[in-house]
C-alpha cells in the first residue's frame, strides 16, 4: 500500500475533540492509574469541552472539512482501540 503526506485544512474545535477523546483511550488502554490520565488530558479535554459547542458552528459553515476532521480523529480513535497498548512505565 502506498501512503503519501497531503496538507489539509481541518475544524479546529473537531480536531481538539477528537484528540481529547483519542489520547484519553490511549491513556486508559495503557492502564494509567486514573491521577495520571487526568493529570496528562486534563488541558485537551478542556479545551474540548470550551470548544464543542462550536463543532455545529463549523459543521454548518464548511461541512466537508468538519466532516473530514472527524474522519481523520476517528483514525487515530481506532488506531487507539485496536494498537496493542503501550506499556505504563
């Protein structure tokens, strides 16, 4: 298979959700006691949630970038989920 870098234009408020939601299934899959997952996501997840409610806002202004967005974290969300986890050091 080949893969090539592309330059993409992505929603900035879909793009810290869906890496807030990645990086925590990482975190929990490496069986991160729960101080030190919150501790490490505690700054994406806020900026998540600062930001969700304007994911309708961006969806409504350029629906194929949002939507592009999401099918770009939806990948790291499942390489998340299915990548042996990484040992907790």
């Amino acid at each position: 298979m080949a893969i090539k870098k592309r330059e993409i234009e992505y929603a900035e408020e879909v793009d810290e959700v869906g890496l807030a939601v990645a990086e925590l299934i990482r975190d929990i899959r490496a069986k991160k006691p729960i101080a030190a997952i919150a501790a490490e996501n505690l700054t994406n997840v806020v900026k998540a949630v600062e930001g969700a409610e304007q994911v309708d806002d961006e969806l409504e202004a350029n629906r194929r970038v949002a939507l592009q967005t999401m099918g770009y974290r939806t990948g790291d969300m499942v390489d998340a989920l299915l990548k042996p986890a990484a040992p907790v050091a």
